[in-house]
C-alpha cells in the first residue's frame, strides 16, 4: 500500500513495512543471511546475494523513499558511504560546487580522498545562491549543500539553488540530516538527491551508523544502485531493522526536539555568559526567513559561542555538563554537547575554519528529548562553574 497520500505520523509509522509473507510477522524480520538458494542457475524469487539484495533493507529503502516524498531509497553503511557513493557518479575532471559550512568528514572525503581522483571542489557560502551561480563553469557537474549546516546552522535557499542547477544541467544534493525527513524535505523543493546519516535522527538513539540517498529519476537511481552493489557499502540487515524502527517515532521525537530546541536557544541567549547563539529559530538569524518557508520547524541543533572566548572557558562549560553528554554525533534521545574545533571538525584546517566563522570556542549542542527543565539547569550549572 502507498502511503504518499498519508499524514507525516502514519506515513512514518506505516512506510516500507508490510506483513512478512512467510509468517505475517508485522515487522520485517532481520534476514541475517549472505545468500540466497536458486531452484536452478539464474531461477530465484528476486534475491541473489545479499550486498545486492536484502528483504530488511528493501523494506528500510522503501520507507526512506517514502518519508522522503522519493521515487527510490539506498541504504549505505554510513552518512559517508552514502556521500562516497554521489561522488563516485563523477569521473576526472568534473567539479563539484560544495557549501564552505558542513560537517568536517564530508569536507575530509571531499579534500583528502576526492580531489587526488582529478575532482575539483569549490567551496562557496552557499547561503547566497548568487555565489552559487558565479561558480559554475562547464566542467561542474555537482552542487552540494547542507541546510541547516553543521554546525554553524546557516540556511541555503534549496529552491534558489535547484532553479539554478536546473538551468546548469547539474545534480543538486543535499544533505538534510540537521532538519530530518520530519523538518524538510528537499526533493519538494527541486533537489535531485537527499543524503542523510541515518545515525542521527533517522535512527534517533545513538546506537548505529548508517547512510541514505533518496530520490526521484529512475536513470540515477540505477546509477547509484550499480556504485551501491559494486562498491559494497551496504548496511547490515540489523542496522537496518534499527533505523526502520527509528523511523515510526521520528515525528514524535522531533515535536520534542523542536520544543525542547525553542527553550535552550532561549535560555542560551539570555544567559549572560554567552555571547552568541547559532540557531535558525530566532527571527534576527540572517536566514530565517528561508529556514521558516522550508522548515515545519528549527529542531534541536544550535551552537554557541562564551563572551570569555578562551578555551579555558569553553573547556570548563564541555566538561561540566551531566545530562549532555561531550561527545561526537546529534540526533539520539538524549543531549550531547560537542567541541566541533577539536573533535567534529577536527580534519578542517584552522585557518579555513576561522574564515568560515567556527571559532575554536563555538559549542555545539544536540538537544535530547528530556524535560526541557532538567536540561536547562543542566546547562546553567556548567555555565556558571
Ligand atoms: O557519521 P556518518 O553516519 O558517516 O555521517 C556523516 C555525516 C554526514 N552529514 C552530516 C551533516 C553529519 O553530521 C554527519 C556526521 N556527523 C557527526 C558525526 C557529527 O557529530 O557532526
């Protein structure tokens, strides 16, 4: 049954999962097998080998497409993988038109593992399409952005750049793992692919790495279905139960990100030890106006940056907090707190991350779904320590 014409909650809850057909088992069972038995060489009921095809991973891609409002889903090992697999559609010489803001394993993939191939990345601040615009020349053949970035939580227009990329004739991707399928989705507003790392909120509890591409055109889906069966970063079928176990409460999660994301960017900024708040729910981001024509609502990301810009300071804050916990990664119930100079964006080098405005001090928070309350006083504990 399709579940396009659905509400978010029951398309989430109901997407990609039928019946099992041997048993009627509600959820899809985890098919923890490599292979698949053939009545005769080439006779088979549709599975060969399982890095081709697996029935939890069918049912997993099935649903991304569908809470992605996607024609097709690919599941991948991790968010990297997945990013890895768009990458590898480019030969020699093409270049990719890259956001100069966006998670520091990207950028390393881009730089350090990308570029030796003859790849050419240019960075632009994509939160001025015009800057998009000027850097295309004939060779590009890519536009990839995040929105809201990470972790500066800056906004591109999707729809600016997908007209943009369209009139170009190059494939737009975005990345939408900070907003999720519940905040944003991007196919609706002309891109050709969505990423995501499906550890974050697809996922929701911090308990496994895995990638998604979604998307519409049938030509690109066998493309990347090739790259995806040939260069094996495939999910294993457990992780696979787990993200689409994620996926049925992803609406739920997200109304209490969301809420609990208004109260910590209010607190954070009435605190008189912070000095600024990354976060694109306030009216006065420079973006907010586009984040709130795209977005259903701002989630639980935000950083922010200490009037005392020392270390020392941010140090005291990062090691003082109990209920989040300082650690890599977003997007799981509970709260963590992350120091994107050091650890997440550790591979981006200093001086390009200066000029980019994430300072050595900028805090990052992932806001969990417990009460806002404990969380808050959480905060205003290490704050004033
Ligand atoms: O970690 P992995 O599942 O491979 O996903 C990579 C990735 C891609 N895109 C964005 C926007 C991401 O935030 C990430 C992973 N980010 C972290 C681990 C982090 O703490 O920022």
């Amino acid at each position: 049954m399709s579940h396009s014409s659905h509400k978010i909650g029951t398309k989430f809850i109901h997407a990609g999962t039928v019946p099992d057909p041997s048993t009627g088992a509600i959820m899809t069972p985890i098919y923890q097998t490599s292979t698949y038995v053939q009545e005769a060489p080439g006779v088979n009921q549709g599975y060969e080998y399982a890095r081709s095809q697996n029935p939890t991973r069918k049912a997993l891609e099935d649903a991304l497409a569908t809470i992605e409002n996607g024609k097709h889903g690919l599941a991948f090992g991790s968010g990297v993988a997945a990013t890895d697999a768009v990458i590898k559609l480019l030969s020699p010489g093409d270049e990719v038109i890259a956001a100069n803001d966006m998670y520091g394993g990207t950028y390393r993939l881009f730089t350090k593992v990308f570029a030796k191939f003859g790849i050419k990345f240019t960075y632009v601040d994509t939160t001025n399409p015009q800057n998009v615009q000027n850097a295309i020349t004939p060779q590009t053949k890519l536009i990839w952005i995040e929105t809201p970035t990470n972790p500066l939580m800056n906004i591109t227009d999707i729809a600016a750049v997908a007209s943009i990329s369209k009139a170009a004739g190059t494939i737009l991707c975005v990345d939408n793992t900070f907003a999720s399928p519940y905040l944003q989705n991007p196919l609706d507003l002309g891109a050709d692919i969505v990423m995501h790392s499906a550890t974050k909120y697809l996922g929701g509890h911090s308990d496994v790495i895995q990638g998604a591409l979604i998307l519409n055109d049938d030509q690109l889906r066998e493309q990347l279905y090739f790259i995806q069966k040939s260069c094996g970063a495939v999910p294993g079928p457990m992780d696979c139960f787990l993200v689409l176990r994620g996926i049925k409460t992803l609406h739920v999660r997200m109304k209490q990100h969301c809420e609990n994301g208004i109260a910590v960017a209010q607190f954070l900024r009435n605190h008189p030890k912070v000095d600024k708040v990354y976060w694109c729910g306030f009216t006065d981001h420079p973006n907010h106006t586009i984040a709130a024509s795209q977005m259903r609502g701002f989630g639980g990301m935000m950083s922010f940056t200490l009037k005392d810009d020392s270390m020392e300071a941010a140090n005291k804050v990062l090691t003082n907090t109990h209920l989040f916990a300082l650690a890599e990664s977003l997007g799981g119930v509970e709260s963590l707190i992350n120091h994107p100079a050091s650890m997440t964006h550790a591979s981006i080098p200093r001086e390009e991350r200066i000029k980019n405005g994430l300072s050595d001090g900028l805090i990052r928070l992932s806001v969990g779904i417990e009460d806002a309350d404990d969380l808050i006083a959480d905060l205003d504990a290490a704050l004033n320590k």
